[in-house]
C-alpha cells in the first residue's frame, strides 16, 4: 500500500471531560483534523467512524454537516481504530474516493472493563470472577517472565518511562511521573503487575485525513504516507484473553501475524522502524510486544530496557506519547492516537517528545480482545 | 445445611461425588475444547462428542485477582470486608487441553508454574436465597482440603 496519505490530524485530550460526551470530543476531533489538512466537511468524500460504547458514528454528520456522504460505523474491540483507517484506506486506494477521514472516539466507566458473555444460559465465566483483560495481562507475563527472564524491575521501568512521556504531552491523561518504586510500591492489581503499570478504561477523539497519495503535497507540505495497515485475528494455538481453554499446541498470536503481514505489505523490516506504538495495556505487553512485533528477541527486552533503548533518545523509541498507560484506553480512539502520534514525530512536530534525528518510518501495533491485532507502517 | 447449586449446569457434573469436566472432542481431529461447544477451532470441522477431562494437571500460568471483579456479571462478595482474592491459571491437561480455573491457593509464593493441581468444586459466593453458587477450581496436589 502506497496509495494513501495522511494530510490532518485532529484530537481531542484523553483522560476525563467532564460534560463531553465520547461523541463530543469525536465532533473536536473532527474539526481539528479538517482545520489541519486547511478543509471544510464539504470537502469530504467518504467517513469512517469507530466507537465500541457508542453512540452510532455516522449520527455525527447532524453537527458536522448533512452532505450525504457516505459513513461507515465500525466496531472491532481494540482493533477499531485500525480497521477504520483501514477501512478509510481502501476507498481510497479503489478510487471510490480522494479525500475522506477516519474519527474514532469513546468514553468508558471507570474501573476495569465489564464483560458479559454468554448466550448460553447464566454467564458462568463473569460470574466465577474470569472475565477480566487483567488476569490475562498477569498470567501472560507471568509465564513470559519465568520463560524469558524478564524483571519486575523491567515492568516498573515500562510504566516510568510511559509517565515520563506523558509528562511532556499536553493531550495525555496521566502527566505526573512516577518512579520505579513508586510503580513497583502501587497496589497489587493481578500479580505481578501492579496498579501503575495498568491503563486505564478513558475517554477521547481522534480524526485522520486521508487523501490519494499523488494528490497530497496539493493539500500539505508535510504528508505521511500509509504503507500498509493489516489487520488479523487469532490462530489455533495461540495464548489469547478470555479463553476459558487453550489447545496444547502453540502457534503466533494475531499480533505477529499481522506484523509480519505488515512488514511485507510495506517492503520494510524491523530494523528500517524510527519510533513504534505498541499496545501497552499494562507494562508487561509492551515487553512482550517488542518481540512479537520482531524488534528483538525474545528475552532481548529486559537488557534494552534497562539500558534506556527503548526511551525517546534511545536506540528504538517505543510509546513516546505515554501510550496507553498515559494516554487511557477509549477503545474507539486508541489505534487512531497512535497513528496520529506518529504522524507528528514524522512531521517533526512533537515539540517536547520530538525524537531526534528526524524519524523516517513509524509503526503502530493495537492488540485486544479476544485475540485480534492491527498494525500500521507509516513513513515521511 | 447451605444447599449448594451450580453456577452452570454445563461445565461439570453437579450433582457428582467427585468433581467432574466436561468437554468437548472433535470427531474428525481428536481436538478438545472447553466448556463444550459445537465446531472445531482446530480443524473446522463439526462433528464433536461430549467427554469428560482429566482432574489432575500441571500449573501452565498463574495471577491472583487481587480486586473485587465489578459486579454484575460476578456473583461473588466485592465490598472491602467480603471479597477475598483469589487465583486464577491455566492447568495443563496431559493429551486434552489447558483450562482456565479459579485457584484455590491465591498466595504467589505457594504457586510455582510445572507445581500438580487436582479439581475440585468451590464455592463462588451466595446467591439471593441463600444458596451457595459452586464453580470448578484447582487446589495444589494433595490439599483439595474442602467439599
């Protein structure tokens, strides 16, 4: 893929809004995004929204204009933002459109997610206390940990980092650092991670502007080109979240998968990436993301980590925004915030948080429930 | 005496006087799936068979719920004085499959990934007339010390 890209970007801060609506701040985020590509509605020839607690995306066109575009409501777990842009992507690269936008936007309760399940009488598995993302989170690493050697200093040093990041970007949530001890210090949630190295559930907005790449310097002088955006779901065998039974064989995850689908839709490999977003739902799957995503080995992460690669200036900058843990998790919103932060650091214009040495090619990674993956691979 | 009742009437034998689960085993491939569920995930084929799992396996990951899960859907205790932390893993069935349970033991330093686990029912929480809601747990080998 190299037919799309990125001209606008828009967001509306994460964390809390008090009297905004999930659709409120999809609506600024919306409007943002038109006034960074120098675009009105009008100009907009195909939308995507994405939101998991709703409400229904395309209801937004009553505030930002009734036009008759077209308006596609996506709704794919943590993979919403990816497939949106996806979706977005390809009406463009089928010509069935030049320019057209992807909004994503949510607001959850506070507290971990609430998930029922079942269709087949009383909900057995919520109601045995199991259908928590955090117990995956703590069993998935805990088994990483006893296989690869990663320490719970290592995870501590995931959250500081991200809360470090946050601190210097003025659209994140959480904007205090924390140090190590104080992460490791912080309530036992889901042994053996800690409330600090969890994201929250949150709230915020997010708009891209998309156009056909040969169209783009018509419209801005600093495009970002999409190179691939893949989606992918689980395979037989792999370790996923909620699975009350898992087969004795293993096979990759989606997130390899679609990583590998990505590098080769993009003719890159790990090595080419300048800056990644990895889904950090809490600090061990940043860890363990490093290496499904291919930037190391497995085990390789608790020596970059301690040694400072993995942080803005270091040797691969991952989660420069703060990530999730940050950032909060508004489902709808989270994969578009990556990219967005992406599209910033290749533009040069992360002001605080900028890496250095002029960043050539992003990547970003989503991975949720109940075992799906998307991956973008974005370049200057 | 407390009567009990099962949280599902489909994931083991209740009433049994040994704890019991079941699965199901696809005709075509011999793959098991837990609970029981029409279609193989492994080979895609339809055809499956109820049968029962092993009670003994071997501890494959751990965490402890250290938080009251929100409440609904679960039906155990969640204000500060009730709720109890408690396990959860994956125990690995030899030739079957690995199951997510509830742990009896929910001290980290007494759970140890390879350490054998035995099935046994336990008790979620009580329901609104008072009985006790039974789900299937592990207990480590040699102290299923209840029911």
């Amino acid at each position: 893929m190299s037919g799309v890209a990125i001209i606008g970007i828009g967001m509306h801060a994460f964390g809390r809004t008090e009297g905004m609506s999930g659709m409120d701040q999809g609506v600024v985020a919306a409007r943002r995004a038109l006034a960074d590509a120098g675009l009105r509605w009008s100009d907009i020839e195909f939308a995507v929204g994405g939101s998991m607690q709703g409400p229904q995306p395309d209801s937004m066109v009553s505030r930002l204009g009734l036009t008759g575009l077209p308006f596609t409501n996506v709704v794919n777990g943590c993979a919403t933002g990816g497939t949106a842009l996806a979706t977005a992507a390809n009406a463009i690269e089928s010509g069935r459109a030049d320019v057209a936008i992807t909004i994503g936007f949510d607001k959850h309760e506070r507290g971990a997610f609430r998930i029922s399940s079942d269709s087949k009488g009383p909900d057995w598995y919520g109601g045995s206390g199991l259908a928590l993302t955090t117990q995956f989170f703590g069993m998935k690493i805990t088994r990483y940990m006893h296989q690869y050697g990663i320490s719970q200093s290592t995870l501590a040093k995931v959250a500081e980092k991200a809360f470090r990041n946050g601190s210097l970007n003025p659209m994140a949530w959480r904007r205090k650092p924390l140090s190590e001890q104080e992460v490791l210090d912080s309530a036992m949630l889901s042994w053996p991670l800690t409330q600090y190295m969890f994201c929250s559930p949150g709230e915020g907005g997010v708009a891209l502007i998309l156009c056909d790449a040969k169209k783009a310097t018509q419209y801005t002088e600093h495009p970002v080109y999409l190179r691939a955006s893949v989606m992918r779901t689980r395979r037989y065998g792999s370790f996923e979240v909620l699975a009350p039974s898992l087969a004795l064989e293993h096979n990759d995850g989606p997130t390899a998968d679609a990583s590998r689908d990505a590098y080769e839709a993009a003719g890159i490999g790990p090595s080419d990436v300048d800056v990644a977003q990895l889904q950090d739902t809490e600090s061990g799957a940043e860890v363990m993301h490093m290496a499904e995503n291919g930037f190391c080995e497995h085990g390789e992460q608790e020596a970059m980590i301690q040694a400072g690669d993995t942080e803005i200036g270091g040797r691969l900058p991952i989660n420069t925004d703060g990530g999730c843990l940050a950032n909060g998790e508004p489902i709808g919103a989270s994969g578009l915030r990556q990219v967005c932060e992406s599209v910033l650091q290749l533009r040069g214009d992360a002001g605080e948080r900028q890496v250095p040495g002029h960043p050539q090619v992003a990547y970003t990674h989503v991975y949720g429930a109940p075992g799906i993956s998307a991956v973008t691979v974005l370049t200057r | 005496m407390t009567t009990r009742v099962p949280v599902s009437e489909w994931l083991f034998r209740w009433p049994s006087d040994h704890p019991v689960l079941l699965a199901s085993r696809c005709l075509n491939c011999g793959n098991h799936v837990f609970p029981v569920q029409d279609g193989c995930p492994r080979c895609t084929s339809d055809a499956s068979e109820v049968v029962e799992l092993g009670s003994r396996g071997t501890l494959w990951t751990w965490t402890v719920q250290g938080f009251p899960p929100k409440a609904p859907p679960f039906l155990g205790a969640t204000s500060p004085e009730g709720f109890r932390p408690f396990g959860v893993g994956y125990v690995e069935l030899p030739g079957q499959l690995k199951i997510e349970a509830r742990l009896t033991e929910s001290d980290p330093d007494k759970l140890e990934i390879g350490m054998e686990m035995d099935l046994v029912y336990d008790v979620i929480g009580v329901d609104e007339q008072g009985n006790e809601i039974v789900t299937y747990a592990f207990a480590p080998a040699g102290q299923e010390g209840q029911s």
